[in-house]
C-alpha cells in the first residue's frame, strides 16, 4: 500500500511538470523528462538505495518476485516506446501521421496494461508481493498523510510553470540540451520526493518499499503518464505528441530496464551492486551531456 500511495502521488510532480512543458509545445523537453524519469528511477534511484542501505547493513534482502514483476512492465513499455521510434525511421514519406496514429493506439494499450497490472498484484496474486520484513514505525493518520501530499502537488502545480519557463534560460546559460536538462535535471528534481522515501526506507533494512518505489514509479511513468500525455497533446498541446523518442533514449530506457532485471534477479543485494547500477547511470549522463541527440544542441 505504501508504494500504491507513493508512487502515484509523487509521480504527479512529474505529470504536472509535463503537462505545462506540453502547453508550452516544448515535447523535446517532455520527452526528455519522460525518459529521463524512467532511466532516473531505475538506475539512479535503485542503485542509490542498494548502496545507502549496503553501507549499513551487510546484506539485504527484498522480494525479487515483485521486483521482477514491475522490470517486466518496464519491459512492456520499452517495447512500446520502441516501435514508434522503429516505424519513424523506416516510413520516410510520411512518418508523423503514421507515428502519432500508432502512438494513439500504443498508448490505450500501455492504459490497459498499467490497469492490469494492478489488478494482478492488488487483488488475484496479491500474495506474492508480501515484504520479506517488516519494521512498523508510528504511521500518520491516513487523512492527515493524504492532505498532506494534496497541498504538496498544489504547491507543485502553482512553481511547475515558472520552472518550465525558466529551464530553457537555465540550458543556454549552462550550455546544456533541451535534452539532458529534461532527462537529468528534470528527472531529479520532479523524483526528489519519492527518492527521499526511498533512501530512507533502504537505510531502516525495508529494501522491498525502496525497491517497489524506485521500480514501480519508473513503471508507472512508462506506462501511465508517457500515454496520458500522448492522449492530452490532442487536448491542450499546440500539435498532436507521439511516442517517437530519439534512439539514444530509447536504448537508454532498454538498457535500464536490462540492468534492473539483472540486479534484482537473486532478491539480495550490498552495497557494491548500488556503486555498479549508478555507475551505468552516470555513463549515460555523461554520453547524453557531451553528446545531444541531432538537433538539440
């Protein structure tokens, strides 16, 4: 229930932040920010919780069954991201009316996968996702908790429009791409909340709430909020969006998914597994800062 709550409530901070770079037409940024938060939360903020709580405790231990389960949804949802990417490159004579139809249609079926999802590991095989320990600290009543997070997302909502405006100033200042600013900075900065919960629970041993956030927020942005804002461009963007990412964070997003897979396949892990899993993360900050997608430099 903890990650149920947490990872959509705190991914609203990326939604929002989206939806007003959607407004502004700036889909190079939304996209970045999409791919970024997933590469981010998969990588970054997985390996960092290994490496926190492994500086710590000797071993640690989480339930690999649901961790392999939502590396499996990201892995449904790199699928669906690649496609586009793959049909845009081939159809040479009019790629972005086929790319934003097959988008459109991808994008109800990533829906109906997310939805599935959490039938399936909320209600018909709930049992499989029991945490392999349980540490119970005095909670916050359930209102207070959720009134809380609402005037978060509130305060959220009213700064997301002054940062969008002011990220591009930021990116020419420092001499940095559309591109990295949404899948580096963006991504940290819209996942600083979940990452805090995260980190804290891997340094009090509750590797499995770490795990399901870090995992399950990179799934959810995969498979909930990329379509939805696919499904608002038609809405409220100048221009129809569609799922066609630049190859590089296409790749990023599959080699991710791979190293998640890897590392969360024995349900143990030490700290030098957080070092390698960050490192990966590093290498394609330094790829993508040196080396901007064509066009966005």
């Amino acid at each position: 229930m903890g990650d149920l709550l947490n990872a959509p409530l705190a991914n609203l901070t990326e939604l929002v932040i989206a939806i007003a770079a959607l407004q502004a037409g700036q889909y190079t940024l939304v996209k970045a920010s999409v791919a970024g938060a997933i590469v981010t939360n998969s990588l970054f903020m997985l390996g960092a919780s290994f490496l926190l709580g492994g500086v710590r405790y000797h071993l640690q231990e989480f339930n690999r069954i649901a961790a392999r389960f939502q590396a499996g949804l990201l892995f449904l949802a790199t699928i669906g991201l690649l496609i586009p990417s793959a049909v845009a490159a081939r159809d040479s004579l009019g790629p972005s009316g086929s790319t934003k139809t097959l988008s459109v249609a991808l994008s109800f079926l990533l829906l109906l996968a997310y939805g599935l999802g959490l039938w399936f590991s909320l209600n018909t095989h709930r049992e499989l996702f029991a945490g392999t320990a349980e540490e119970h600290e005095a909670a916050w009543p359930i209102g207070l908790a959720l009134v809380t997070l609402a005037a978060v997302t509130i305060l959220v909502a009213l700064v997301s429009e002054v940062f969008v405006g002011s990220v591009q100033y930021a990116a020419t200042a420092f001499g940095m791409s559309p591109a990295f600013v949404g899948f580096i900075i963006v991504a940290l900065v819209g996942g600083a909340a979940e990452m805090a919960a995260a980190f804290s629970a891997a340094r009090k041993n509750r590797l499995d709430l770490s795990v399901s956030i870090a995992l399950g927020s990179a799934a959810q942005i995969a498979l909930f909020v990329a379509p939805v804002l696919v499904l608002l461009s038609y809405l409220i963007g100048p221009t129809p969006m569609d799922l066609n990412f630049w190859p590089g964070a296409v790749a990023m997003i599959l080699f991710a998914t791979l190293t998640a897979s890897l590392v969360t396949t024995s349900g143990r892990s030490a700290w030098f597994v957080g070092v390698l899993v960050v490192l990966v993360y590093l290498m394609f900050a330094t790829a993508l800062y040196l080396l901007p997608p064509a066009g966005n430099k």
